[in-house]
C-alpha cells in the first residue's frame, strides 16, 4: 500500500526544506511507500529551485513548476493530477507552511485503509495568528449556518482512498477547494474521520490567508448553495 500527497507551495522558501524532510522521515519511519507532487505555485523566491534541488536527490518528489500562481486550489489539483494515474491507494494533500506536523499522515492513511472515504486534520488548538482566527472562526459559523456539519472544513491534510478521490470532480482552483470537498462528503454520506492536531504559529513568511479571502469563501458559497 502506498501514499501520494499533493504539497502546493507559494513563496515558502523558509519551510520547503524542513517540510518535505519531516514529512519523507515520517512516511520511512512507518514504512509507508509515498510519493509527494510539490508544487512551485508561482513563486517568486527560491522555492522553485529548492524543490528541484531535493527532486534529484529524492526520486520521491515529483516537481511541478508554474509561473505565475494557480490559486490555492488550483495548485492542489496539480499535485492530484500528476499523482492520479501513478498505482496509489491513498492520495490527498497537505499544506507546505510547517504548521501541521506530519506525523498526523500515518493515522490518516490507516482511517483511508480502514474504509473511510476522507480523513483529515481537525485543529483543535490554533498558533496562527489573531487575523487569521479571526477570519476562520467567522468563516466556519457561515459553513454552519449553511448546513455543514464537519469541524474544521479547512483542516488539513486531508487524505481519501485513491479510487474514492478519482470518483468526484473537484474544481475549485481557489480557496474553497477544502469545503467543496466537505460538501461532496456530506452529500455523499461518506464516513469521514477527524484526527485532531495542534497548528503551530507560522515561522517562515506571512499567511496568504486574507480578509479578502472571506469574501472569496463567501462567494463561492453563495454559488454552492444555489446549486444545491
């Protein structure tokens, strides 16, 4: 059985490094055969060069390269694309910022092996900042109102059964790639597993979360809502 991981990355030139080392000493440890799509979103640091540096070190990381950015969904799917057609089980993605700590992936990857269509991250205590939980607690009381029952709809990684992800056509190349997903699972019935996690304060460059990205979130709620 083994495991793929979407990892996009903007301007992360502080982390990329210690990211993807964590993460590749984590899936060894526990014996988990993993490829990881890291994904240059753009960047205008080193992070590209940093990445193609570790991919000829590591026949592992696939690179993938954009110049300009795809959006935060729009990198992830990237990543998903290129691991798609690879003899995957589990695949899914995770963030490149060092603010979750990997050693979550080897308990995800056994809820998906279990039978759960999507396992994920559930923060239950957050480092990150005022603004940003400023703008996550007024984001998640919206996803409420509309009817989403999960915690943390952004938590992530989030990891599904690889046949389980081939099966839905996930589009959104912004920031509600995440609760599109949530959305399709509670649709679905899907049987999602939560696996709490504690998010560390961001050390390298600034969150790209934004206020701006609220009004993204509720615009494409809105259009969500009307679909259903």
């Amino acid at each position: 059985m083994s495991i793929g991981i979407a990892i996009p990355l903007f301007n992360e030139e502080g982390a990329v490094e210690q990211v993807l080392h964590q993460t590749m000493f984590v899936l060894r440890e526990t014996n988990i055969p993993f490829l990881l799509a890291v994904v240059n979103n753009g960047s205008t640091d080193s992070t590209g060069s940093i990445i193609d540096s570790m991919a000829q070190n590591f026949p592992e990381i696939i690179a993938i390269h954009f110049d300009q950015n795809q959006g935060y969904g729009g990198g992830i799917l990237a990543g998903m694309r290129a691991l798609s057609p690879r003899d995957i089980h589990v695949m899914g993605w995770m963030w490149g910022d060092g603010q979750i700590a990997p050693d979550v992936l080897p308990k995800l990857y056994q809820a998906c092996l279990k039978g759960h269509q999507l396992a994920k991250a559930c923060r239950i205590k957050r480092k990150d900042g005022l603004n940003r939980f400023l703008i996550t607690g007024l984001y998640a009381s919206v996803m409420k109102t509309l009817g989403v029952q999960s915690k943390d709809v952004n938590g992530c990684p989030k990891l599904f059964p690889a046949d389980v992800w081939r099966s839905i056509d996930c589009r959104s190349e912004d920031w509600f790639l995440d609760a599109e997903v949530i959305a399709i699972a509670e649709k679905l019935k899907w049987s999602i597993h939560q696996e709490p996690v504690v998010m560390k304060p961001r050390y390298y460059n600034e969150s790209k979360v934004r206020f701006r990205t609220l009004l993204e979130f509720a615009w494409n709620i809105s259009k969500w809502k009307l679909k259903l």
